[in-house]
C-alpha cells in the first residue's frame, strides 16, 4: 500500500468514527435529554446550534468521510483485495453510506437548520420564560430532526457492518 491510500483509508475510518459518534451521541442522548428538559434543555440546544459548530462537525465528518471513500474505490483495486461476496458487501456498505450522506445533508441537515431557527425565534436569552404558545412548534421541530436523525444513524449502522465485515467474507 502507498502512503496516499493508507492515508485516506486513516481519514475515511477517522471521519466515519467521528461522524457515527456524534450521530449516535445526539440521537440517543443530547436530543432526548435536552427535550425532556423543558425549557433549560431548550436554551442548552439553542446554545448548541447556535454558539458552537455542532452543526458543521455532521457535514464535515460527512463529507470526508464520503470523499475518501469514493477516493479509495477510485485508486484501490478492490477486487484483489476482497472477494466476490465481500466485494457486493463492500458495495452494499458504500451505497448505504452515501445514502446516509444524502439523507443527512438534505433531511437530517433541514430539520437541524429549522429547530435552530425556531429555537432562535422562540427561546429568549436570560431567565424570561420561553412562551407556551412556542412549544407545540418547537417540540415539532425537535421530533422531526429525532426522526431524520434515526434514519441516519440506521444507514450508517448499515453502512458500517458492510464495510467493515467485507474483509471477512
């Protein structure tokens, strides 16, 4: 192997590791925790969303990801490397892992982009409390971004078992 594909496998399985452990950190406990929270979840998220990069670490662990994937199937001979079986794996892998990237950028990013705002909208800065008339809307929000998280974090526990598990077969 020369530097440049063992270079991009390390980013590839870095940026999968980050991009995953995010994911699967805010669909199983920043999002259900803050929600049930009430309202000092509410400021916790919209401090989040709006005063970090949280959002951004999704579309760059993505897109790297995704890049050196596409990459190393591009420059690496995979049928030396793996066999049939595990070459249609490998390929079921990949296809699930750009559908997640896909998913994630137009679903899951949208869903991101409107909580952010509602909570902008909705949530005031101090200790004023967060209207009631906010929270049907915002609670909608917070669901639908719950549920395009979910369908994102399934396609990349696919797209993980597939690649990972092509070696084997």
């Amino acid at each position: 192997m020369d530097i440049v594909h063992v270079s991009l496998r390390l980013l590839h399985i870095v940026a999968a590791f980050a991009w995953f452990g995010f994911g699967a950190a805010s669909t199983f406990y920043i999002a259900p925790v803050a929600m049930k929270a009430g309202d000092s979840g509410l400021r916790f998220l919209k401090a989040l969303f709006t005063r970090s990069s949280f959002g951004a670490i999704f579309a760059v662990s993505s897109g790297l990801t995704t890049l050196a994937g596409i990459l190393l199937y591009i420059i690496a001979d995979s049928a030396s490397f793996f066999s049939q079986t595990g070459n249609m794996v490998l390929g079921t892998g990949a296809l699930f892992g750009i559908l997640a990237t896909l998913h994630g950028g137009a679903a899951t990013g949208r869903a991101t982009n409107a909580l952010a705002e509602a909570l902008k909208k909705h949530v005031p800065d101090g200790d004023q409390p967060i209207p009631a008339s906010a929270m049907p809307e915002l609670r909608a929000h917070a669901e639908k971004l719950l549920l395009h998280s979910r369908i994102s974090l399934v396609l990349m526990i696919i797209a993980l078992i597939g690649m990972g598990s092509a070696r084997y077969l």
